[in-house]
C-alpha cells in the first residue's frame, strides 16, 4: 500500500538552478520570546503543569536564506518544542503571497524550556497548554525573519565542515537499547565576498533539556550558549538544526565535566547547558577555522507528502479533543499527512551539501544506521529501513529533525515494541512507542526520502 501510495503521489520540484548560476545567501532572525504578562505560559516538553516564572533567555527564530539566482529556499530554525504542519503552511502561505516562488523549511529545535506550541502540556490533562496569540506571534516573526533573510541576499560562498569526536557522544546519554549515537556536527557556513560569515548552520542530535523537568525559566537551553559563543568567534546567524534525536538522544544522564571544578557539571544546571552550547560552538569553530570554500552554483529543494496510519490511541483522543487546537486534522481515511523533503546543494551537477528535512525525532538508527532485531519485537520480520546517512551520497549529509512538523518519535519497524513480552526482555516496556504515530511512521518516511533522493531534477511524477 505505502509503495503504491508513494508511485502515485505528486514529487514537487520546488528549485532547480543551472550550472553557471551564483550562491547568493541573506540572514535574519527575530525573537519569540512569550510574554508572562498576559495569563499562564505552560512550558512544554515534560510533565502537565509547569507555569513558566521567569526568563533566563530569549527565544529566536533564525533565518537562512539561499538561493541560485533561480529560486530560493528560507531555512528556519525555531527555539520551540514543535511546529505542526498546520502552523508551517501558514507561514509558507504568507511568505508566498508576496513571493511566490520563495520556499520556506522550518524546522524546531525541539527545546523544552519554552511554550507549549502543540498543546500536551496544559495545566491538567485534557486541557490545552497551546495558546493561539502566541502561535500566531511565532508565525508572524517567522514570516518577517524569512522575508528579511530573502531580501538580504548577496554573493556568497560555502565552507563546509564534518566533526566527529568522543566528546561530542559524551553529551548524549542514549537510554534505549540500541545504544547509537548520531553526534556528528556539520557545520555550514554561508560566507560573503567580503569573507564575513552570513548564516551558520549547524547540525547536531541531542535533546535541549539539559534544564530537566523542574526548571521554570524560560530558556533556549544548550542553544543559547552555542548562538552566542559561536557568533563571537566565527561570525554570521548561527542556527541550530537538530538532528536524529530520538530514541533516546538526551544530555539528562550524561557527565560532563566542568573544567572550573574539576568536577561534573550539576544535572539539570544552566552550567551544564552552558558547557554543552559552548563546547559544541568550540568544535564547530574548529572544524570552519580548518575548511575551504566549497563551490556551489546550484540550489534544488524538493518535498513529498506523507500518509502515515494514526495508531496512537492516546494521540488520536487528544486530537478529538482539541489540545492540539482547531487546525489540526487528519485525513479522510484517518491517516496523519506530513512531509519530508531534500535539500541539495550542487556543484556542477555533483552533489556537495545533501539534507533530510524530517518532520519529526528520528531514532539515530534511521540515521547512520544499526537497527536491531531483539526478542519481544512485535513486527520481528520487518525488513530495515535503509538509513537516511547511508543512502545520501553528498561529502556533507545532514538529517534536520522536526522539520515543517513534530509528528514524534520516528521508530525502526523492526525495533517497535507495544505488547508484552518487551524487547530483550525487558520488565517494563522501553519509552518511545507512547509517544508515537504509529509503526509505519519510519517505513513510509524512509521511503519517501529514497524516492526523493533518487528522482531526477524536474521530473514530475
Ligand atoms: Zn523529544
């Protein structure tokens, strides 16, 4: 059915340039911190009713604009739980009316120290913790910073860099057998002729909720130290793109070393968040100061839509009920749509930059690879999703978690594990599936990148 349904479906080729084309790349961000003046902000990410008492930070939105002369992409990062699709339309409508043609990726940090965006983390339960004014304020500044970043554009160049490091595992804590980490750290920096950075993306997988559960601050977590260390030493708008950060990649658990001690930073500290944030900066900075220009004179972003079936009895009852607000629906058929979509930068026809927009947290097995069959599994002969990392073919290959929607945890079909006995084992059952759309969540997403990996530029079919 799902081979069949992705045959049928419409692959839009949103931006092909040609070969002699120019990168031209603009920036621009804004904040999104909420107001705590007008009623109750419930903070997301943990428990039901965690009122928010202060900020510790500001929340931004950060806009990437590239293009090749031909079309553009505006690629956002937002310091937010999640965005659902719903939400992301609006602001692609809006960006469209007064530039057609101009594409817009938004993709959360998945931060959990900010407001509730999709409405689970209300004072009690059945009762929403969205507020629609400031869901409205967030698309209204993304608009403004996506504009902005798309009127500032000019010539530009790429450095590109790929660090990989026995440190950058030691921030993530991984409590679900597999134990893989996908720690990698691409760095992308969008420089203008005059050799000033423009826009600084960087890729990294760890969840920011460093703060933990009982922190009541509002704060962008580990990525508020990253912005700015990051923006100091090498320059441009930094903007972090989480990656695959499911299942479960967590700096809560992991020891990390406070050099001023001697000692392990406090658990759920704003001194670990700082270590963290400033320690992934250091090494992305690193790994710049050491890369050369990368040519690139092509820009293609392509999406997909996605039908995923919609198991998740708890998901669908909030969703009747209305926590996730009046714009959220399903199919006719009670399937979930979702997109996944290809960012590719060119060079001379050969890929140099590839990117797997995925509208949720991929387990990192999708990732780089390492799916296990275990004993308990309740789908033990479902064949392995070829992992995204894998099949990309680019020198820099970068996965972008909750990207135009938070659908939840994405779950190798082999590895899903609802009913008793549990996988390996286990007395309990391991977290992950309750959080989920359901099983064929990773199949489907994974195939829809294969197809839109391998379909030729400016083919429709
Ligand atoms: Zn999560």
């Amino acid at each position: 059915m799902a081979a069949a349904w992705l045959r049928a479906c419409l692959i839009f080729v949103l931006a092909a340039g040609c070969a002699s084309a120019e990168l031209r790349a603009g920036a621009a961000r804004r904040t999104i911190t909420p107001s705590l003046d007008r009623g109750p902000v419930w903070l997301a990410g943990f428990g039901l009713n965690r009122a928010a008492t202060g900020i510790h930070d500001d929340l931004w939105v950060r806009c990437a604009a590239l293009s090749d002369d031909s079309r553009s992409v505006v690629l956002c990062g937002a310091d937010l739980i999640g965005l659902f699709y719903e939400d992301v339309e609006q602001i692609r409508a809006a960006v469209r009316a007064r530039q057609p043609r101009l594409n817009v990726v938004i993709a959360t940090t998945h931060v959990h120290q900010g407001p509730d965006t999709m409405g689970l983390w209300g004072p009690k339960l059945g009762v929403s913790g969205r507020n629609p004014d400031y869901n409205r304020l967030v698309i209204e500044r993304t608009v403004e910073a996506a504009q902005e970043a798309a009127a500032t554009m000019r010539p530009a160049t790429l450095n590109a860099a790929q660090v990989t490091s026995p440190e950058l595992e030691s921030f993530i804590h991984d409590s679900r057998p597999p134990v893989v980490l996908d720690a990698e750290l691409i760095v992308l920096s969008f420089d203008g002729r005059d050799g000033k950075p423009i826009a600084t993306l960087v890729n990294w997988a760890n969840h920011p909720e460093v703060l933990g559960s009982k922190n009541t601050l509002i704060t962008a977590d580990y990525a508020a130290w990253l912005y700015q260390r990051l923006e100091q030493r090498w320059g441009g708008t930094v903007i972090l793109f989480n990656g695959a950060l499911g299942g479960m990649q967590s700096p809560l658990g992991a020891s990390v070393k406070d050099p001023d001690t001697g000692l392990p930073a406090p658990e759920a500290s704003f001194r670990k968040a700082e270590l963290i944030g400033m320690r992934v900066a250091d090494l992305a900075w690193e790994g710049l100061a050491k890369s050369k220009p990368l040519r690139v004179d092509t820009v293609v972003y392509r999406e997909t839509a996605v039908r995923i079936p919609l198991t998740n009895a708890n998901f669908r009852k909030a969703l009747e009920a209305g926590i996730f607000g009046p714009v959220k629906r399903l199919e006719p058929d009670g399937s979930l749509r979702t997109v996944v979509g290809l960012l590719r930068l060119e060079s001379r026809g050969r890929p140099v930059v590839e990117a797997a927009m995925i509208p949720g947290e991929l387990y990192p097995e999708l990732s780089r690879g390492g799916i296990e069959r275990y004993p308990g599994a309740d789908f033990p002969d479902a064949p392995f999703e070829k992992p995204l990392k894998q099949i990309m073919t680019a020198p820099f290959r970068l996965v972008v978690g909750l990207a135009n929607d938070e659908i939840g945890y994405i779950i190798p079909k082999a590895e899903w594990d609802e009913k008793p006995p549990w996988l390996k084992n286990a007395e309990r059952p391991w977290y992950g599936e309750v959080n989920s759309v359901g099983p064929e969540a990773a199949p489907r997403i994974a195939a829809a990148f294969e197809e839109l990996l391998t379909a030729r530029a400016g083919r429709r079919k």
